[in-house]
C-alpha cells in the first residue's frame, strides 16, 4: 500500500482543484463561416483534370507578363515554378532545329544543344549569384532566368517568319534588330529581379554572366539559316 500512496502524490493536490460553473465544458467544432479561407480552397484532389491544366495555364501566362513588365510584381519569385522555363526551352529547340548547322546530323545535336546552353547556363548563373550572397532560391533564379527566355523565343519566331522570304540584307536587318532589342529585354528582365537580390556592391558580377547567357542564346538567334538556303 506503501507504493500506491507514493505514486498518488504528485496527483495529491488535483482534489482541491474545482472548475468554476461559468466556464463552459462544451464547445462547438464547426468551421466558421466567413470570409476567412478554408481547406476546401487548396484542395486539389476533387479538381476536374481539365482545372488544374487551365488554372496552371493561366499562371504560367501571368508570369509572361510579369517578364514584359518586371517591376510591376514579384509574383514570378513569390510563386515559382518550372513549368514556363521548360516550354520555351523546348519551342526555342524546335525553332532552331533545321539549321544549316545540323544538317547532316538531322537536328539531334541542335535540340540537345539549346538544352545544354539554357539549363546549364541557369545553374551556373544560379549558383554564381547564390555564391556572392544572393536572397534568391536556387529555384526562383531558375524560374527568373528560364521565364525572361520568352523575348528571345518571340526573337526566333519572327526570325523564322522573316526567313520564310529568303535571306537578303534587308532581311539580316530585320532580325538583328529584332534579335537585338529580345536580347536586351531578356537581360533587362533578369536583373531586374537578380540583381535587386545581391550586395550594392557585388550586382556587376552577377549581371555579367547573365549577359553572356543571353547573348549566346541570341546569337543562335541570330546566325541561324535554315538548311535549304545552303547549296
């Protein structure tokens, strides 16, 4: 009986607690009705297919227009994704696959190349501006430098639809302007976001490779003749 007295000590003094009757005992587990968000709003997992396709689409298209016009929002950082980088990384491989320079290999290298140039060329970037102190994740940098790629693909569109007449110089003209002014937007889009995100004293560092990475994607631009202008 010893031990059992002993081990009811520390629970001794519970006896003279008593709950007052004006606290309630009882209360109610129903979410509240009001403006407030509930769980319903995140879930996903009763969305149609054919939603969560669309409602990715439109961010996507939301952060296209937060490249053309960069200081107005933060949202391509705030809500990054993958998605928009790796479409244009892919319809600017296609547009450039014919070329005079992979001719003989039948566009493979040409694909892979592009491929080569933009995800690898983002990571080092990336891991540059990381290095020198940056606030950007590793994946907001990739989104900011993959989105800001559209210029330059709109560049290789209208290249293409310019090349449609033959080449000439007033058609050389034409995409060297075209080429020139996506090459600028590009980077003026990059830093904008990148260059806001690192040391007063360290932003021409992280520019500068962000400029080589634009202007080799741009020169593909503009030195690509499609194969069957070559005899």
């Amino acid at each position: 009986m010893a031990s059992v007295d002993e081990a009811s000590k520390p629970f001794a003094g519970l006896s003279d607690v008593s709950i007052s009757e004006d606290i309630p005992v009882e209360g109610d587990i129903s979410v509240p009705v009001g403006p407030s968000r509930t769980d319903d709003e995140f879930s996903t997992l009763d969305e149609p297919v054919k939603e969560t396709i669309l409602r990715d689409l439109r961010a996507v298209g939301k952060k296209f227009v937060h490249v053309l016009y960069p200081k107005r929002s933060s949202t391509l950082l705030r809500d990054w994704d993958l998605w928009g980088p790796l479409l244009l990384c892919v319809t600017l491989a296609l547009l450039l696959q014919g070329g005079a320079t992979d001719q003989n290999n039948q566009g493979g290298p040409q694909f892979a190349e592009v491929f080569v140039i933009v995800w690898f060329g983002s990571i080092i970037i990336t891991v540059n501006s990381k290095l020198l102190g940056g606030t950007l994740s590793f994946f907001q940098s990739l989104c900011v430098l993959g989105y800001c790629i559209l210029p330059l693909t709109v560049a290789m569109v209208v290249c293409r639809i310019v090349l449609i007449r033959g080449t000439g110089p007033v058609t050389s003209v034409v995409r060297l302007v075209v080429v020139t002014a996506s090459f600028g937007w590009s980077t003026f889009a990059s830093t904008a976001f990148l260059a806001n995100s690192q040391p007063p004293n360290r932003k021409a560092l992280v520019v500068y490779p962000v400029f080589l990475f634009y202007f080799v994607i741009g020169w593909m631009v503009l030195t690509f003749t499609p194969a069957e202008k070559q005899h």
